[in-house]
C-alpha cells in the first residue's frame, strides 16, 4: 500500500470541493422523518411548560418539584445539581430546534435530542417515586 504524496493529497482535497455553498449550507441542516408519539406528546409537554412560563430554560430552579428535591438527602440534592445544568442545555436546544420555522416538524435529531434529556433525568428519577424531582 504506497502513500500519497503531498501534491496527491492536496490534488485529492481541492477535487472534494464540489459542493456548491448552498449544498454546504443544507449539509448540516436536520432531515425530515418520523418520531415516535411518545418523543412528540414530551416535546408537545417541554415547549407549553415554556410557553406558560412554568419553566424557565435558563432557570433549572423552574425544573424542580420542589417538594421532592427537599426531602432529598443533601448527597441526592448534590447529583441532582449537577445533572441539570446538562437538562437546561438539552431543553434550549429542543426549544430552539422546534421553534425554529426552517425545521422539520418531525427529525430523527429530535427524537435523539429527547431521548438524551430521558436518560439524563433518568440518572436521579430511576431510583423511584421519591426521587420524581423534576416537573416534566
């Protein structure tokens, strides 16, 4: 197996460049498909509990079920904490994604982006009710 030489390489790279700059700018645009209605019903929830002004995506203290988080021993408070910085993140991008009139309304990304928000919350609420900390 021989290697390319530089003038090879460079040759190669420069003849990928057929891409014209609107194919560039829809390379990394979300394609349109399917979700699941369980994933759909879960966004339909996030964005009236955003709309409503019952949370906050830049608030995670709008997340919590206060009640929950405060029977907590002050270990599972800590963990919780620390999860959601990472839940705010994921919620403001599904916000913006659905909100966002050149996406699709259904997006495999999407459904992605929900699960990855599930098993973040899943990291304190699969331990069972009592641990139900957060609101959606």
């Amino acid at each position: 197996m021989g290697y390319m030489t530089d003038d090879n390489f460079i040759k190669t790279i420069k003849g990928q460049s057929d891409m014209t700059e609107e194919d560039q700018k829809s390379a990394g645009a979300p394609i349109a498909g399917s979700v699941e209605e369980e994933h759909m019903n879960f966004a339909g929830l996030l964005i009236s509990l955003i709309d409503e002004g019952k949370i906050n995506p830049l608030d995670t203290q709008t997340f919590l079920n206060h009640d929950i988080y405060n029977a907590l021993d002050e270990e599972w408070q800590d963990k919780t904490d620390m999860v959601m910085a990472n839940i705010a993140g994921q919620i403001r991008l599904i916000d913006a994604f659905l909100k966002d009139p050149n996406n699709p309304k259904e997006s495999p990304q999407l459904q992605t982006m929900i699960e990855q928000l599930w098993q973040m919350k899943q990291t304190i609420e699969a331990k069972g009710k009592e641990f139900d900390v957060f609101i959606f």
